[in-house]
C-alpha cells in the first residue's frame, strides 16, 4: 500500500516544455513589437472595434491548454490593433506620455527577474531606490528627503496629503483616527486642481468639504490674496488649516501655481505645502523653461509621473516627502514576519515603510534604463520641444479666424474651439464635440474636450516625444475641413 500516492503523480510547472520554442516565438514577438513602432506614424491613432473583436472578449475562462503561439496570436490580432493611442504622435487627448522602447524592455526584464519591491538586500531595490534620488536631483530636492515609487500621480499625491494629514492632525491619527483630531482639518488648492484630489481627502476621512477650491486669476493660478482670506476664515470658524496643494500644471489648461509665492504662504501659516507636479514638476530639468517651476523645491511634498515627461510604460509614479521621518511615521508597520536581520535578504531596507502597498512592482528598471541611454538633458529637451510645439499651435489659432483660444497656454496644453457665428454655448459644445468625434473616427488624431471658467473647449496635451509641428499643422487643416462639412450639414 503506497502511503503517500500523491508521490506518485507527475509534478507540474509553468516553464515551457521546450525552450527552443518559446525562444523561437520571442524572437517573433520582438521583431513584431519593433515594426509595431517603427508603422506607429502610419496607422490610426484610434479605431473602433469591429463586433467580432468585441465578442472576443466574452470569450469563457479556458479550463485546458492552448499552444502559446496561438495565444499570442490572439493577442496581434484582437489587441495589438486596437490601442488606446497614446503612444501616436497625433494622441493629445490626455497627459500620457508616449513610452519608449528601451523603457518597454526594462519591463520584460523586471516581470523576468520577478523581484518583489516590498524591500529587502537585492538589486532591484538598491535600483528603485536610486531611482528615487534621480527624481529627487531633478526636483531639487535635498538628499535627505525621501520617496517611493508608486503607480501614477492619484496615489502619487494620496502619499503626500496623508503625511500631511498625520503630520498636521493634532493627535496621533495613526492610532486614535481622524475622529480624535481636536479640530477638522482644512486643504487648499485652486478652483482647477485635480479631481484625484477629492478622492484623497475623502479616502483619508476629512471629507469633500476639507478641500477648499480657491478661486483663480486670469491666467487659472491660484490667487494668492483669496487663499490667506480663505485660511484667516477658516481658522476663525474653529477649523485647523493644514495643507496647500499647489499645482504646476493644471490638467485643464497646464496653468502652473506661483509656487514661490505659495511655499510663503505655507511658511507664514503653519501649513504643509505639496506640490502635484504630476503635469509639470519635471519642467525643472528643461533648460529653456525651467523657471515656470521656481519654487517646486520648496515644498514638503511632491507628486510627479516619470510615465509623462520621462516616458515610461505605464505605469510609474513618484511621491517624494522632504523630512524622511515623517514620512516612513506615516507609513511604516513591522510585523514579526517582516522583521530586518543583521545579514542575508531580509537586512535591506524596507521600502514598503514609504507607502501602502507591501507587494510592489520592480518600476524603477524601465525608469533607469532610459535615463541611462538617453540622459536627464534629452528629457528636458524634449519638455521644451513639447512646449515649444504648444506655442506653435497656439500661433496657429491666433492667426486662424474661425478658431478661438479659450485659455493661456502656459506651457504644453493647448484650449480652443472652433468658431460658430450666432451659436449659443449649448450649440458650440455640440459642434465642437462632433468635430472630435469625427478627428477621432478617422483616425486623424485624438484630443479630449473640457470645460475652462464655465465655456467649453477642445483640449490638446502635448506629451509625445514623437509629435512634430507638421502633426499640428494637420490638425488645424482637419479641424477646418471637419469645421466647414459638419457647419454645411447643419439646417438653416
């Protein structure tokens, strides 16, 4: 009688049963994945997807095996043609960032190494860790100061605004909760911050309210007046001012905060200055543009996105906090099965004690791999070179009379509409969105649309390191074209 029969059975693994051909089939995918970039300019930046590709998606889960080609087969058929776009050269709809190819095969050798980032005595670690005091040189940031990585911007200022909060709270907030704070705090921010946001301080237990929008100027910066009014009213009416959030980029228009002027609001109140660089922050490092961003190293706290201006593959976010202890305080928890050792895989530092997530992606390899081929100083050049090409749009609809600036272009964001002679706001807005629709549809480029001081606009984001003027100088020649078609089909 066999004692243990599960002895008996075959043991089983994910590794392939012949190497030979899975390396025959990787040797395909990269040949692909190569003229998949090299074609990008040539193909729709977008194109709906057929029914039968849709229906691909219902497909059951798989209960046995498929050859691996056929699976990959799957995927150049049903997704490979049918992006989001982003990494197009006429892609402006959001801020995205267009990756790269060396940044691409960082991330095949992370997932291939398969280190986990919670911390610990190996390379990945000492890498991401680097990684974080490049970003922190980029943003003058003292060596001192700490960071994480993280997986974009939201979380990237979650990171930061919780600092503030358990730094500001009063109480420890970290054992006795946001319910024990003698006083409810009170964030500011401009009329034009991001919706992240909210979903912060609400995630965090201060509530909507916590978050006052401040009113802005006429170039959509914070003004600087109505937030001491706002911090002297509050404090007034028992509420305990903690936080300015300032912004250097606002997503709607790309307006960037007077950082220096808000860094002395924060010192002369008492209150933690964050910056959410996440559009912005990395103008520090453009050698042409740089001061639009004077004062970013101030702050106590910034939220910035190497998946934007430096171009990495989704998704790699960074929050950098100036005082290191109060930002590990905020975060860090050892349980005994996380204990450090003096020696062996466990002596390394803990890189979990700077964020919530224990388990962590290795992002930083895909971020150093293409710092080190191309150097922080093409990065900036590229930040000028789109900032560059948002002023020669702008040039264009200046001199274009059917078309409407609607907002500054400060530095890469780019507002406007298309004229519509005796049209009301409700009119414009379906006119103008009918001739995004339509760029989109064919394939010509992708914008988004949104609305600046109560008007509507179409919106161009110009974060693609492949992007040229003559891209541009399509678009205002569709736009027009699209413009007379959609205006001869309207009833008189």
């Amino acid at each position: 009688m066999d004692i243990f029969p599960e002895a008996t059975n075959a043991e089983e693994t994910l590794d392939p049963p012949d190497w030979a051909d899975v390396g025959e089939l990787s040797h395909r995918i990269l040949d692909d994945a190569i003229a998949y970039l090299e074609d990008v300019r040539n193909r729709p930046v977008w194109c709906e997807m057929p029914a039968e590709v849709r229906a691909f998606f219902g497909a059951p889960l798989p209960r046995s095996p498929a050859p691996v080609a056929d699976v990959y087969d799957d995927v150049a058929r049903n997704v490979m043609p049918y992006p989001m776009g982003n990494i197009h050269p006429r892609f402006w709809s959001w801020y995205m960032g267009s990756s790269n190819f060396t940044g691409a095969l960082g991330d095949f050798l992370a997932a291939i190494q398969g280190s986990n980032l919670g911390g610990g005595n190996h390379a990945a670690a000492l890498m991401d860790s680097q990684v974080v005091n490049w970003m922190k040189e980029m943003v003058g940031f003292p060596v001192s100061a700490s960071g994480t990585l993280v997986s974009g911007g939201s979380m990237a200022n979650i990171i930061g605004l919780t600092v503030a909060r358990n730094v500001k709270a009063g109480v420890d907030v970290r054992e006795r909760g946001v319910g024990a704070m003698p006083k409810p705090l009170r964030y500011y921010a401009s009329d034009q911050v991001h919706s992240c946001h909210r979903k912060a301080v609400e995630a965090l237990g201060l509530g909507n309210q916590a978050l006052r929008r401040i009113q802005t100027d006429a170039g959509l910066r914070i003004d600087i007046a109505a937030l001491k009014a706002a911090i002297a009213e509050d404090r007034e009416a028992g509420f305990r001012p903690a936080c300015v959030i300032g912004t250097a980029g606002t997503v709607n228009a790309g307006a960037v905060d007077d950082l220096r002027a808000l860094a002395s609001v924060a010192a002369e109140e008492d209150l933690w200055f964050h910056v959410d660089g996440c559009i912005g922050a990395l103008i520090a490092i453009a050698p042409k543009n740089r001061s639009l961003v004077a004062g970013i190293e101030q702050a106590d706290s910034i939220a910035l996105d190497p998946h934007k201006w430096l171009h990495a593959p989704f998704e790699a976010g960074c929050a950098l906090v100036r005082d290191a202890s109060q930002h590990r305080n905020t975060f860090a928890v050892t349980p005994e099965y996380l204990e450090s050792t003096p020696r062996g895989l466990a002596s390394g530092e803990w890189l979990h004690d700077y964020g919530l997530q224990t388990s962590r992606g290795f992002r930083a390899l895909k971020i150093w791999m293409a710092l080190k081929e191309h150097g922080v100083e093409k990065f900036g050049r590229l930040i000028d070179q789109n900032i560059a090409q948002a002023r020669h749009l702008t040039h264009l609809i200046e001199a274009e009379p059917a078309l409407e600036l609607m907002a500054p272009s400060t530095i890469n964001i780019v507002c406007f509409r298309h004229r519509l002679d005796g049209a009301s706001e409700e009119k414009l807005k379906a006119f103008n969105t009918e001739i995004m629709l339509r760029l989109q549809e064919e394939g010509i480029a992708a914008l988004s649309d949104t609305t600046v001081q109560g008007r509507h606009c179409l919106r161009v984001a110009i974060a693609n390191h492949r992007t040229r003027r003559s891209d541009l100088d399509l678009l205002v020649t569709e736009i027009l074209r699209l413009g007379r078609e959609i205006e001869a089909a309207i009833p008189v």
